[in-house]
C-alpha cells in the first residue's frame, strides 16, 4: 500500500459488490456516520473516508460484530462435514469445498480481525434453566471460566472503553476476536488517520458498546480525506505475510535471523550444549532494525539512544582469563546482540571446544561445585574456548538459507522482476522487498564473509 492518491475507478463488478455491502450494513442496523467507503486505487482497493468535519466517524452495533469461530481440529476433521452441512441447508453449493476455500476464509478473519469486547450474555447466551441452577453451580462455572485456559484469549488490556471501568468489564465483558464490518475497510498508514475504539456505556455514540473511529490529531478531519489506522508496527516481511502488502522505506522494516531448535537436535553433543545454551540465557534468534544494517554486518557508530535494547553488549563482561584470546576491535560494533551470537558460538563449538568449556568451568566452581557459574562466567568460558570464527560462519549459512528460501518459489531477483514485467507490474511494493531483501542479505553476507578471512580467529 502506498500513500499516493489516484484517480482510478472500480469497474461495475466492484461497484456492485460495495453496493450490496452497503444494503447488508443497512439491513443490518450498522450505522456509517461522518464516513463513507469509496475506491482508493488499484492497489488499495476500497477504503473509508471523511465525509463532514466530525471527530467520531464510524459506528457499529455490537450485536452485528461477526464473532470468531473456533477451530479445533483440521479441515478434514472438522471444517469439510461442517461447511458441507450448512451449504445443504442453504440450497447447496454449485461446487464442492475444497481447502483452498477453508485457507481463504481463515485468511480473510485473520488479516482483519480486532479485539473486541462484548458483553458476557451475548458471548455465553444462558437459557432460563441455567439461571436458575443453584448458586454453587453458578460459582464452579464462574470460577472455570476465570480461571481456565480460556481467560488470556477472551480477556484483553490494551484497548480503551469510554465510560467503563477495569472492573466492571472483567465481572460483564468478554474481549473476542471477531470482525467489525465496516472499520475492516480502513487501510494502514505509519501516520494513521484515526484509532478505534468502544463506547462501553454509549455515552458517545448514543449506542453501549458501539465502536468508532476516533481522529488521531488534534483538528477535525478534511472531508474527502481517507480515513487509515494503524496496524502495528509490523516490518515489511510480516505485513505481507499477513495483509499482502509492503511499505516502501518502511521505519518498522527488520530483519530476522532464526535457528532452529529442532536443528539443534541433530548437532554433535546436543545435550551438553543445550545444558550451555540454557545457562547463557542464550537465545536463537534476533531481529534486526532496517537502521542498523544500513552498513551490513556491522555499523560505523550505533547512537546511544538506538531503540533496540538487544542489540547492546555487555561490556563488563570478562573475555578471556588467560589472556590469550584478546577482546575484539569490532565487539561494539556488531549489530547482532551478545546473546545471539552466544547461541552461535555454543552451537558451532566442536568437541575439544566443549571440553576446554567443561574444564574452565569446573576450575572455576571446584571439583564439589560449591556455586553455580553465572551466566556471565558460561559465555566467557565459551568464548574463550572457540572465540568468533565458527559462529560467524553459522551466521553465514543462515543468511544464505534465507536467500535460497526468498529464491525457491520464483527464483532469483531478476526472475521476479521478469514475472512482474510479464503481469505489467513494474516497480510495485512486491517488487521493492524482494529487491530490498535481496540486497540487504548479499550486503551481510558478503561482509560475514570477509570478515572471517580477514580476522581469522583462533
């Protein structure tokens, strides 16, 4: 998705599906109010704009939110027989279901489901036996229900409800994932537009438990102007696997380098190292800001207010007891943090490495084991014993494993290019992060790859 304004229109197809879209919210009692859906561009496709000088743009009845049905088995178990009965009960289908369909409905919930708070009775509907039953009864199941593995999906935090207070919503609401037929339309923006929220008590709207849209600045919004929220902030890889699109100079762009726990199985000593990885509180992956790779593999000055924490090193930490393995020139200036190349280094450690490992550390806790060593004393021990070369070459194989993956559906870049050339596509968002991506691990790579041959580390 990308900001421009275009001047594109939907064909008749398009038109008509909007428009029957509109009759069902009408039909429906969902209330469009300050706001109208109309045609962004091509890309974009619809979206919800302005349409008078209103803070609060958008309402819709709670009773009309689309709540999320839970799947608890596969689409062979479960989702095929069920699906199968409710087309027949409809008239029946011209065709039979198939799992491409079963994808493409889960995909359209996932990628515009919100947390949403509803009220318990609409959630859990009780019949006039039910409460009826004793008050012990009624305490197990409260109980149950509060307590059970159910209480950290249902029950949400993070959204605001106006006029309604933390109590009150975790002893009369329920938060669910569900669909808000309307608000789904509007598109992402860093700088969004407006946020969503609930009106509890229907203080604002005139409706309880309504949400609408609410301007994000300080000034009315223009009329005309489309309306966008936030998504999150999500990099480019994570916004097109879930939403389909990409931004271009995305500042939430990063990149993650991952290994994996079940390859760590098949290592040499795997036990032992896990043992080591445990005690190190090492950790298997990291993600990388698109700021600090702009220099590859390591950056010329990290600023002291970089927001990445994980990214910062342990400077006081002991590198080497005899002496013979000296602190590096590039340690501060790496973008992988400590802990990450930690796993590396215990992963890649070969079998004398690891004895050397077991020896500094029983010098160092005695032959009873009066203490345990600190994490801090583990990661100097390893790092002593194998120092840098095996993990930067780790860190090599894992970013050329990410290269082959981005080439193993289409190909290399110039294969994407030449598809995106045959779809008349040139220079879309697709495009840009393949390019990008691309471009980003080749340039870390490269400079792995030269720095091992330059330092040649013992």
């Amino acid at each position: 998705m990308n900001s421009e304004t275009r001047t594109e229109m939907a064909n008749p197809q398009e038109e008509a599906k909007l428009e029957s879209f509109l009759q069902w919210l009408e039909v429906n009692g969902v209330v469009l109010r300050g706001c109208n859906i109309k045609y962004c561009d091509l890309n974009k496709g619809f979206g919800i704009f302005s349409a008078n000088d209103v803070s609060d743009v958008y309402v819709t009845k709670h009773r009309f939110i689309l709540q999320k049905k839970t799947l608890l088995s596969l689409y062979d178990d479960k989702v095929k027989s069920l699906v199968k009965k409710l087309l027949n009960l409809d008239g029946g289908s011209e065709r039979e279901v198939c799992f491409e369909d079963f994808l493409w409905a889960n995909s359209v919930f996932w990628t515009r489901a919100l947390n949403i708070p509803l009220p318990y009775s609409y959630v859990f509907p009780q019949t006039q036996e039910t409460e009826d039953c004793s008050s012990s009864v009624d305490k197990t199941s409260e109980a149950s229900i509060s307590h059970g593995p159910r209480e950290q999906l249902l029950y949400g935090k993070d959204e605001k409800i106006s006029g309604v207070t933390s109590t009150s919503i975790q002893r009369e609401t329920v938060w669910v994932e569900g669909l808000v037929p309307g608000i789904d339309f509007c598109n992402h923006d860093i700088k969004a537009v407006a946020t969503w929220e609930v009106d509890g008590t229907g203080s604002i709207t005139g409706l309880p438990f309504s949400m609408y849209l609410l301007s994000a600045g300080q000034s009315s919004l223009q009329i005309g102007r489309e309306i966008s929220i936030s998504y999150g902030n999500k990099g480019n890889e994570e916004l097109l696997y879930l939403y389909g699109f990409v931004l271009d100079n995305n500042p939430d762009d990063y990149l993650m380098v991952h290994y994996p726990v079940e390859a760590l199985q098949s290592t040499p000593f795997s036990d032992s190292k896990a043992q080591l990885l445990e005690a190190q509180k090492a950790e298997l992956r990291c993600l990388l800001p698109r700021s600090l790779l702009d220099h590859g593999f390591f950056t010329v000055d990290i600023p002291k207010d970089e927001g990445n924490d994980d990214c910062k090193h342990d400077k006081g930490c002991s590198y080497s007891w005899s002496g013979e393995r000296k602190m590096p020139s590039y340690l501060n200036k790496l973008v992988f943090p400590e802990k990450f190349l930690s796993a590396l280094r215990t992963i890649a450690m070969k079998e004398d490495e690891l004895f050397q490992v077991s020896s500094l550390l029983e010098e160092l806790v005695g032959p009873e084991r009066e203490r345990e060593p600190s994490e801090e004393e583990v990661r100097a021990a390893v790092w002593e014993a194998c120092g840098d070369s095996g993990a930067f070459q780790l860190l090599v194989d894992l970013l050329n494993t990410r290269m082959m993956d981005l080439e193993g559906c289409s190909g290399t870049e110039d294969s994407d290019t030449d598809l995106l050339k045959k779809a008349d596509i040139i220079e879309t968002e697709k495009e840009q992060i393949v390019r990008e991506s691309n471009s980003r691990y080749l340039t870390i790579s490269s400079n792995l790859d030269s720095l091992i041959h330059s330092f040649k580390l013992q």
